[in-house]
C-alpha cells in the first residue's frame, strides 16, 4: 500500500505496451544532443510531457520526462525558483545525457538534485528508483546509475527533482588573464567557476553585498553575461570508451537491463555497450 | 605479517558486531594495510568459496557490517592514511579507515573540511561513509557523501583493481557503488573533496512550546527560500538529558529546540538569521539566543552529537530509528511516533535532522524486562509503516543492511527490487561481497541464509 508504484495513466501505458513488442528503440525527446538515430527500422519514442505535481514549500517537483526544460522554468519562476539544468531539451533528456551544464563545479550539479525516476524497462515493465524526499539511502542508488545512462537502461517516463530559491542577485564576470584562477582561488565558494577557451568566468550568487564585496576581491575581472557553450562541449564524454573492469561492469549492466539491445543501440554500439 | 587472518576468539567477537544490536560468527578477520592485501585477501575468499565482508569503524547501526557465519571480514581500520592533499583543486585521495573527523581536522589548516559529518564522525572511517552514503546535520545544505566524492578505487569481487570516476565510464559507475552497503566490492582509496571553511557562522537554538510548534517553524524556514548550513530538532527529554550532560545551554523550559545554523558570507548570514528569528517568532518561539563564539557553537554542536552518549543516563539499552518524511508532515508524523510508543509503553526521544524530514525516534528501554524487545520491534515496525504512509521512505542515512532489509518490500515493488538485484549482479555475480544484506530473501538473489542472532527482523 505503500509502495512507489504509482498510475501514471495511459500514456505510460500505451508505451509500455509498445516497448513490449518493440525490437529496436530509439529514445528521443527533442534531439537537442543531435545523437538519435536516424535508421528507419528504429521506432521513435517520446515520454509524455507535463508537470506532475509541485510543491514549491518542499522545494521538490515531479515532471513527465518528456516536459520541455523552459516549460518547467516557466512554473518555478513564478515561485521565484530554479532546477539545475540549462534551459533547453526536455528533463528526461538532459537526465539522460547528466547535463550539469555551467554549473558542473557547483557541488549540487544534476545528480544530487535528482531525486526519484520512473523507468520502463526493455520488457514493458514499470521500475521506480529513489523516493519523493531529499535524503534517502533505501537501496541501491538507481537514480545515480540513471542520470547519465544514455537510455541504455530503459526510458524514463517520469523525473522528481529538486528545486531550488533564487538567489537575490547573480553576476557572471570572466577574465582572459593567465592568473585569474588564482584571483578566483580568494572567493567564498562562487556558484560557478569555469575555463572556457583560455577564459575564467565566476557566477557569483546570493546576497547583493556580498556579491559585491567578493567582485571588489577580484583584479581584472570584468562584468559579463552567462557565456554559451557549443553542445559537443557538454556531451565530450561519449568520445571514449571504458577499459578492462570498468567496461566490464558496465556491459554487465548493460546486459542485465537491456539483454536484447532494444535501446538506443546506436549509442550502445559507439560505447562497444552492444551484448 | 598485516596479510594473516587472524582467527582468535576475542577478535572474532569484536569482528562479529557493530552498532546494532545485532552478531555474526565470522570465519576470521585480517587487516590489510595496502590495495594488494586487500586484493589477496579477496581472491583468498573467492577462491575458497567463502564470502567476505568488508568493515571499518562498526559504527553502522542497520547490521550492514555484521558478518555472515562463516565469512571473512576485511577490516580496513590499518589502511588510515591520508595520501595526499590538493589545497588546489581542494581534494584529498585517503584510505578507507581515515576517521572522518580526523580529516577535517588535517585539512583545517588550509581552511577545508570535508562536509559529510554523521553524528559518529569522531570514530566512524571514510571508508564507511562511503559504503553507506552517511549524511550528517550539515548535509542539509552539503548534500550527503555522494556529492563529496570524486572516485574511488575499488577491489571487485572479482579481485580486479580498477577506478571509478567521472571520466572513464559512460555510467556513474562511482555513484552507483557509493551506498551499496559493501555489497559492490570493498574501496581501498578515496578522492573526496574538500568545501571552504564557512568565512561567517551564526548558530541559533530556539525553544517551542510544542514539537507542532517546532515542525511548523522547520518547514517554514525551508519554505521562505532559506536553507540553512543545519536545522535540527530535539525534543524535551532528550534535550533534558544532554542538558545534562554538557551544559550546553539548551532551553530545559522548552517542549522542543531547534539548532538552526546557517553559514557563508557575511551578509547572507546577518539576512538569514534576522529572517529566521522572525519567522521562528511568528511560529511561537519561546526562547532565542544566538551563540557568541566558537566555543559557544562548539559546546551546541557537542550536545547534538553526543546526545545518544547521554540517553544511558536514562535507561540501560535504546535502538536508535532512521526514517525520512516529507517536511510538510513532520508534525503529523511525530505525534504518530508519541501515539506508538504510548502504546507500547516505552519512552521515546526524538533528535533529528528536521530539515531534511529525517526522523531520528530513539526507543528507551532494559532489555532484561521481559517482553520488553517484542514491543521494541513491533514500534519500530509501526514507525517505518507510517513514516512510509507520509510518502516517505525507509532510511535517511543509516542503510538498510539486515535491520530493513524485509521492509523494502513495503517501500518497492518486485519490479523495483528485481532491478536494484540486476545493479547488484553486474558488479557481484556470484553474489560473495557482503551478501544477504539490503535486498529481501527471494527478490531474485541467491540469498537464503538464516538472519543472524539478536536481529529483530
């Protein structure tokens, strides 16, 4: 009576059904990582889309996978709050590909602020990993092994994150100077600090004094906007492949979850994950 | 020589517990001082058919390093070293038997700590932070091990060395590992990371008239968009006891205390405690003082962390409970806790980290009394059910080891559990690292064996 397993409703359903007698699936939400097949024997599949539920006092929201990241951001806006990952694609997606995005150095990046998946699994069944609470050590971490699966391990229907409030004031500054690591090295944990072509730029967040008595701290640096990162910037760790053990367990895993490589297996077959 | 097991009486009975209530009879206990030990020792147990358990400090109080009968235990308490440090890049590579606290404390002098601070953090290892995911007060801002981690080395159950990290694997095969309980393979060495010394602290204890009071307060903080660096709960008894016990000056008035701290820059920290000390006055605070030194905040934050030390005052033998509610039902919750134990006639204490709605009920009683572990187990049991009935989940940070293993099942679906076993196979086939703990009997594991002695569940 207590259990995860919850009615999504017939959208989940009939895809459920679909994977059941699929033999070759590709999971697609809007192809923002341009990776998905185009081979026509593949069948193309979507999570549906739509925001569950939020609660913003529990700072916690359960989305459809297939939701757009800018619908979301619409919603917690509203309540004057964020989610972690950078504005485009759907959830399920950039769960899939662990797109921390820019705020890859911030110690609350995408893994740790997802906190439950709704997975269907290569035979139509339903899985459910973690809990809708923020502090959960019950089991295995499948969530974890989630974000980041490429779709190798099934298709996530269903996403709850954490969310967070918006800080009062947020500041990008950047500087090309050869020490300006060094200049960042003297502030208070800045949200963000990240080199980018030779650039160093700081996303410095929270109270509005603050932020400017850590800005006064830096030589050099000058004011800027969020800097753009180009997809293949985010996306450089499909360029390599495991070795020995390592890639062992994860064709192990691969296997277990996947036995007849249903999933995205042009994926698979570039990380040598085909069984 | 380090390598040799050891298989006499007296360290056979220490190796066969840990902090639950709960005793194997391993086969023997070696103490491995480097990565090869390790690896020997497990390819010793894979040849001969024996499983091994790995272990650190025992501080674990869900029975996850309690030894199989006849299963070697791999203690890892001589592998204590800190390799290196990178005031840099703000990493450490340490052994698996570092004390936690001991690290921090070796990393002060560069102005870094590591965040994970479980309440045992004086003599519980590194090593066992990982294998349980641990938290602490302050992961409520921290977040819990998992985030504090970089990679790991690990020995496979196999007896294979390999690394775990962000770069040479598709899937977070590190995540995954932390918090398997031991059941992935044994870590032999650890890059953490180290967070900045907060420059500005401000710790608050407030007192309520009521636990309600005191539960509306946490989820109102939280809700106005402030997370504090920690937002702990206790209530009358317990805070009576630790009173006490270390003078900390705890409100002995009060029917619960929070300990709210919230640290950072200095703004920030003179907003939030002015906003939290508003919000708590709109929910009935009773009393409110702010602590002046370190000192001051270092005798607070003893009181919390020793505050199982001081329930021996009370009555001879507690267990000690580990459930997550969401926030908005803590109140609910805990008058659900009071109502169990009323009905089983124990005294109950509650010290928990209130902010992240994980519930730390603490069950008094003299086992000699007879009967009296019968209605222990049958309140615990009631806990887990209701705190699962609030949509919440089985444990926070204590691990599910033997104590909840066959409460999974009221948490997960066979499906669920069947996946949770598939993670467990590609690491472990043959099922030898740790086994029959965290998943039930029958979830698709090879796992039928008798549940150890003094276990209740």
């Amino acid at each position: 009576m207590f259990k995860n397993a919850v009615n999504f409703g017939g959208a989940v359903e009939d895809l459920q059904k679909k994977i059941a007698i699929s033999n070759s699936i590709n999971i697609v939400g809007t192809n923002s990582t341009g990776v998905a097949s185009n081979e026509s024997e593949d069948e193309k599949l979507k999570a549906p889309a739509g925001i569950i539920s939020y609660e913003p006092d529990e700072l916690m929201i359960s989305v459809f996978a297939g939701t757009e990241i800018h619908e979301v951001n619409i919603e917690l806006q509203a309540a004057q709050q964020r989610i972690v990952i950078p504005d485009w694609g759907t959830i399920g997606g950039a769960v899939a590909t662990r797109r921390n995005g820019l705020r890859e150095t911030h110690h609350q990046t995408l893994p740790n602020n997802v906190l439950r998946c709704t997975v269907i699994a290569a035979d139509g069944s339903l899985y459910q990993a973690g809990g809708q609470v923020v502090k959960n050590v019950s089991g295995f971490d499948l969530v974890k092994l989630l974000v980041g699966s490429w779709g190798l391990l099934g298709l996530i229907v269903e996403v709850t994150m954490r969310t967070e409030p918006l800080p009062q004031v947020s500041q990008w500054v950047k500087s090309a100077h050869p020490q300006a690591r060094e200049q960042a090295s003297k502030l208070y944990r800045p949200a963000v600090e990240t080199l980018i072509e030779g650039v160093t730029y700081l996303l410095l967040e929270g109270h509005q004094n603050d932020v400017e008595q850590q800005i006064s701290l830096l030589k050099g640096f000058a004011l800027c906007e969020m800097p753009s990162l180009s997809h293949q910037y985010q996306y450089q760790n499909l360029n390599f492949l495991s070795q020995g053990p390592v890639r062992s367990i994860e064709r192990g895993i691969r296997k277990q979850f996947d036995p007849t490589n249903k999933f995205n297996k042009k994926i698979a077959a570039q990380r040598n994950l085909l069984t | 020589m380090s390598g040799a097991v050891h298989i006499n009486t007296a360290e056979l009975f220490l190796a066969g517990q840990d902090g639950s209530n709960m005793m194997g009879s391993p086969l023997g206990v070696c103490y491995p001082t480097t990565t090869a030990e390790v690896q020997n020792a497990v390819r010793w147990a894979r040849s001969k058919g024996v499983p091994f358990i790995a272990r650190g400090a025992g501080t674990g109080l869900a029975g996850g390093a309690i030894p199989e009968a006849g299963s070697l235990v791999i203690c890892l308490t001589k592998m204590n070293k800190i390799r290196s440090i990178d005031a840099n890049r703000r990493s450490a590579w340490v052994e698996p038997g570092v004390l936690n606290a001991d690290l921090s404390r070796q990393t002060s002098r560069e102005g870094l700590h590591f965040a994970p601070d479980p309440s045992s953090q004086q003599s519980c290892t590194i090593g066992g932070n990982v294998a349980n995911n641990s938290g602490g007060p302050h992961c409520l801002s921290e977040g819990v091990t998992s985030a504090h981690i970089l990679s790991l080395e690990v020995v496979l159950p196999s007896g294979e060395t390999c690394t775990f990290d962000a770069e040479t694997s598709l899937f977070d095969l590190r995540g995954a590992f932390i918090g398997s309980e031991g059941m992935f393979g044994i870590a032999t060495a650890i890059e953490v990371r180290l967070v900045q010394n907060p420059p500005h602290v401000a710790t608050m204890v407030v007192g309520f008239a009521s636990v309600h009071d005191g539960a509306l307060a946490v989820s109102a903080i939280i809700a106005h968009g402030i997370i504090p660096s920690a937002l702990e709960m206790m209530d009358a008894p317990i805070t009576r006891a630790v009173e006490e016990y270390v003078h900390a000056g705890f409100p002995l008035d009060a029917a619960a205390t929070l300990i709210v701290e919230i640290d950072g820059l200095e703004y920030s920290v003179i907003d939030g405690s002015r906003q939290i000390r508003e919000i708590v006055s709109l929910f009935g605070a009773t009393s409110f003082q702010v602590a002046e030194t370190a000192v001051e905040r270092a005798r607070i934050w003893k009181g919390r962390k020793t505050a199982f030390g001081a329930i021996a005052r009370i009555q001879p033998n507690y267990y000690l409970h580990d459930t997550v509610v969401p926030r908005k039902k803590l109140a609910e919750v805990l008058s659900q806790v009071t109502a169990i134990a009323t009905q089983e006639q124990l005294q109950v204490m509650n010290v928990f980290h209130a902010g992240d709605g994980n519930l730390h009920p603490i069950l008094m009683f003299d086992k000699r009394v007879a009967g009296v572990m019968d209605r222990v187990h049958r309140a615990g049991a009631e806990i887990v059910r209701v705190s699962l009935e609030a949509g919440g989940v089985l444990s926070g940070e204590h691990g599910i080891g033997l104590e909840k293993r066959d409460f999974m099942r009221w948490m997960f679906t066979e499906n669920d559990l069947l996946f949770q076993q598939k993670l467990r196979s590609a690491f472990d086939p043959d099922g030898i690292s740790n086994p029959h703990k965290v998943l039930p009997r029958g979830s698709g594991c090879s796992d039928t064996a008798s549940i150890p002695p003094g276990s209740w569940i």
